[in-house]
C-alpha cells in the first residue's frame, strides 16, 4: 500500500487534526467501518463529516485506523550488532508498522542481563512514539549457568526473561528460572528447541529439505522443548511462554496444556502463518 | 544462444527427458572426438570459461578443464584459497568481478545447495553446477546415465541402485531425477540415518537390506562413504558399515546375473567396495570418467555453442 502522504516529512499537529476516510477498526467496541475522525488536542472529538475549518486534513482512504499494534518479540540488536538494526531503527519500523509497543529480545552482545543495561536500552527508547520494553536474559551472557539478578531487573519494570536466540538447555537451570521468576510475577520466554536435533539446519524437514538439498530440522526439535515447558511449568506451577512457535506438535502440546489450566502460552510468527 | 531449452545447468530438475536425451546422444558425438588421435575441435573458439571450485575437487575441474580446452575455450581455474573470498569478499561479489573481465561460462562448485541458482539470478553467465552441497551434480548423473546406456542401449525399464550414503550425495539426488525422467526404476539402500526424509515421495524404491538391492537390480551405484559421518554418530562404525553395506564378490554372485558397478569416486577399497568389485570386468568406473570429459563437452556446446564465432 503506497500513501502519498508520509507521516514523516510533514509532521501533522494532533491539535487539530482531520482524519479522512480511513477503515476504522476497534475490536473492543466492535467498530469495523469507514470514518472521518476529528482530533482536537490529541483526544477524538468527532467522526464529522465535513471538513473542519483549520483543521490539518490527512486523506487515508485506503488505510486502517486500529488500536496501536504491540509486537512480543524484537531484536533491536544494540548494543553489538548496530549494522544489522538500532533501536532507532528498530522503533522507526515499528511507528511505521503501526506498533505502539514493543518487547526486545536481550540476545545483544553484551546480553541485556542486568538493571544497568535494559535501563540504558529504555532510556534509548524514550525519544519514540513506541512503548520499548525489554525482556532480560535469564541467565548471565545468555551461557546457560547463573541467573540474572532477576529481582532487581523485575524491580526496574522487567516482566520477562528470555535467553531466546537458543534455549535454557539444562531442565535445571530453566527450572530454577522459572520458580524464581514466578516468586517476582514474571514469566521465562523459552526459544524451545532441542540443539542436536536442530544442529545445521536451515529449514524444516522433509520432502523440500531432501529434493533442495538443504539440511533439516525435524518439528520434534521444537516440540520436545515445548514438552519440557510443560512438565516445567506443571511441576513448578510458574508460567511460561513458548517463542516463535512453528510445529504443529508444540501446538497441540500447548492446546493440552491449556486444557490442564497450565500457564503456557506460545505466539506464532506472521510468515509462518502466510508463507507456503 | 542455448540448442536447449535452459540458459544454465543448474540441476536436472529442470530438464525434460527428451533433452537428457539430447545431451546424452552429443556426448556419443563427443567421445567421437576423444578417440581422435588430435582431440581438439575449434567448437568453442572465443569463449570463455571460468572454472570457480570454491569446494575441492580433482576429477571434476579436470574433467571440466579438459572438456573446456578439447572444444578449444579460453579457461581460468579460480579456488577459494589464495583467492579475496579468504579475505571476506563475497562468493557474489568475487563472481561480479569475475564476470566483469567479461567471461561467458561460470563453472560453478560451492558447499552451499542453491548457489548456482543464486548466481544465475545476479549473473549474465551461463551458469553450469559442477555441485552444490549435498543438492545436485547434474553431469555426474548424465555420465552415470551415459555410461549406463553405452552398455544397456536404453535407460527405459533399467533398475538402478543408489547403494550408501543418500542424505548427503548430491550425486545420488540428481541420479535419482535424471534416471526417473529417463523412465528407469531407483532403488535406495542404505542404513536409515543415511537415507534423508520424504525420498518416498521421489518415486523410489527404499531398502535397509543390500542383499535385496542386489537381487532387483541390474546396476549398483555405489556411493562414497566418509569417515566424518561415523563421527557424526550415523552409524556405528565403518567396519560395522562394509560388513552390511559394503559390495563384495560374495554378495554379488548371489546375484542370477552380473550386476553393472559403478562408483562416482574417490573410492575407498576395503569400505563401500572391495578391490575384487571395482577391478571386476563388470565395474565401469573408469568408463564413467572418460564419459565425464565427453558429456561435459556436450553441455558446454549444447549451452554455450551458440556464442562461439562460426568457425572457418
């Protein structure tokens, strides 16, 4: 979708603002229609149909107007890896996207394990019109070992914990985790995947995987983490919260730890759903 | 301009039976010229070749090399060491480079599956696969099919044994696409974790069992085995592996008549084949190397003919 109108080179002023014909979507209300929105001082004053005297008129038909978007899992890659993405650019793709909040992964090089870090991270943030939140590593470097100071880092606004980029590959360590976790209300993001099962490969696999000559991972790899998850958070009684999930097993293990009243949940990535 | 339907060889997936014919019927052509006491022909006076090996390789840059200089190309070997790729430069930006000093064919190795088809996309070249990871090798499988047909006439009906490790053999996925399109029967044998997922649905024939490969077939190709897979913990051991996976005269002369044996190369004696086999008057395992020359001369002329200045 191209608008000729870009919301950055002609910044609009929110304290007369007239919003043109865009599809109006609210879930909590229930409205799914096409609107003309006023904005006065940043508050919606109404869905007038003509066009308000000095108003600053923005023609969005053919675009949405929906509650911001909030995405669970970035990777602002800084500090460490600046080439591949800042959080400057990093909040710039999420105004864009229509993303009021995010959550980044601490998958940094240094990792985001301590206050000191997922504060300097936020206060990179603040300039942004997006929520920055960030998700602390679960154990010391990402290496699996010590924890994170996790009460300090929930005490400075850290709700979760995640070592994604791989897993907390000892049951130990992801046990401990989640039990002190829960003891402060947070919960442990886990990658789930199983390193041997996954080592080298690139795609998922099966047929595809021979006929492109490309090495495969088997969807068992994922899923026998997830099962690990479970027993985890059923024997702890914590929560925890399955990444990126693509197999269909990971799935239905999700779905019947729900119907136990675990808490597990999972999220699933936009191109696994659309990509064949 | 090509005398086939494709630019490049990237694979033979994307080839049709009846040119597999065609290429096959050229390399008889092209052996022609081999058994000429001067082996040289001014086919492809005017172009020029890059060989890019940026995987090791004897035989097949040789054979390539060879095929080049018998249809009189301009030839430039290139490998990764020495070159900028062990200074960071990119495999596409060493091939830019290279093709801006204007050359007309890229003869391509590389470890990673799908890089031919990465290059022919950013490339004016024609692109030829000479193996790409453990995808294709396309002019391996039309020498195994050559030498096949030099000795059965017709590929049609044949039934051929892949007989070792599948899941990492370029080789045996372009024999296995090459032979079906040619109307021949696959059969596979090899321990399970040597034997990639959803090869059932190649049309194949799959058998943990050499005794029986060996009973249905008429041809055994034998594929190399290497140590790293034992470390890799995919099979116990390699004498664990020649004890029941290893062709032996024994095994063979269990057979109601002769099997045809053939073996891509490097061979390792005492390992996937016993010396008594691949020095048998049944092995055609140097006839495949001679076929090599003659059907890479026949893609190069069948891909790159149409380029060349009309010789006088």
């Amino acid at each position: 979708m191209t608008s000729k109108y870009s919301r950055f080179d002609k910044p609009a002023r929110a304290e007369n603002l007239y919003l043109q014909g865009a599809r109006v979507v609210d879930p909590r209300t229930g409205i799914d229609q096409v609107l003309n929105l006023h904005i006065v001082d940043g508050v919606l004053k109404s869905t007038a149909h003509e066009t308000p005297q000095s108003a600053d008129v923005i023609d969005l038909r053919g675009h949405w107007i929906t509650p911001g978007w909030f995405d669970l899992h970035v990777h602002l890659r800084e500090p460490g890896k600046e080439v591949a993405e800042t959080i400057a650019s990093g909040c710039m793709a999420a105004m864009n996207g229509g993303f009021t909040g995010i959550a980044c992964m601490p998958n940094t090089q240094p990792a985001l394990d301590d206050a000191a870090s997922v504060n300097w991270v936020r206060a990179q943030g603040k300039g942004f019109p997006v929520d920055v939140n960030v998700i602390a590593a679960v154990t010391r470097g990402r290496e699996g070992k010590e924890l994170v100071e996790m009460s300090e880092i929930v005490e400075a606004g850290v709700r979760a914990f995640s070592d994604d980029g791989g897993p907390v590959k000892s049951s130990a360590v992801l046990l401990h985790a989640v039990e002190y976790a829960n003891m402060l209300g947070a919960r442990i993001f886990e990658h789930a995947e199983d390193k041997y099962l996954a080592e080298g490969g690139s795609m998922n696999e099966g047929e595809w995987s021979t006929r492109l000559g490309i090495s495969g991972m088997p969807t068992i790899a994922e899923a026998i983490d997830v099962a690990r998850c479970v027993l985890i958070a059923e024997y702890s009684g914590g929560a925890i919260h399955i990444c990126h999930v693509s197999a269909k097993e990971s799935v239905e293990l999700i779905r019947q730890a729900k119907k136990k009243g675990l808490r597990i949940t999972g999220e699933v990535c936009p191109h696994h759903l659309l990509v064949d | 301009m090509s005398l086939l339907s494709q630019k490049h060889m990237l694979g033979l997936a994307d080839y049709s039976g009846d040119e597999i014919q065609t290429i096959l019927d050229t390399s008889l052509q092209m052996r022609d010229i081999l058994n000429r006491p001067v082996k040289k022909v001014p086919t492809l006076r005017g172009v020029t070749v890059v060989n890019l090996f940026l995987e090791n390789s004897t035989r097949t840059r040789t054979s390539f090399e060879l095929a080049e200089k018998r249809l009189s190309a301009d030839t430039l070997n290139f490998s990764a060491s020495g070159s900028a790729l062990s200074k960071g430069e990119t495999m596409l930006d060493t091939a830019l480079n290279i093709e801006a000093m204007k050359v007309d064919v890229v003869v391509m190795r590389h470890k990673s599956p799908g890089s031919p088809q990465f290059l022919a996309r950013h490339l004016e070249s024609i692109i030829i696969n000479a193996g790409d990871g453990r995808h294709e090798h396309p002019t391996q499988a039309l020498l195994d099919m050559m030498t096949l047909r030099d000795k059965y006439g017709s590929l049609k009906g044949l039934r051929v044994a892949l007989v070792g490790d599948i899941l990492h053999s370029r080789v045996a996925m372009s024999n296995i696409i090459g032979l079906k399109k040619m109307g021949a029967e696959v059969i596979i044998c090899g321990p399970a974790t040597l034997i990639p997922r959803g090869l059932e649905k190649m049309g194949v024939e799959i058998t943990h069992s050499l005794d029986d490969a060996i009973q249905r077939a008429d041809a055994l190709n034998i594929l190399r085995i290497q140590l790293e897979r034992q470390t890799a913990g995919l099979f116990p051991s390699l004498r664990e592996y020649h004890k029941y996976f290893g062709v032996t005269r024994v095994r063979l002369e269990k057979a109601s008549s002769p099997l045809t044996i053939l073996h891509p190369g490097p061979m390792n004696r005492g390992v996937e084949i016993t010396s008594d086999v691949a020095d048998s008057e049944h092995s055609v395992i140097l006839q495949q190397v001679t076929n090599g020359v003659a059907v890479r001369m026949a893609v190069l002329y069948l891909l790159a003919g149409g380029r060349a200045e009309p010789s006088a």
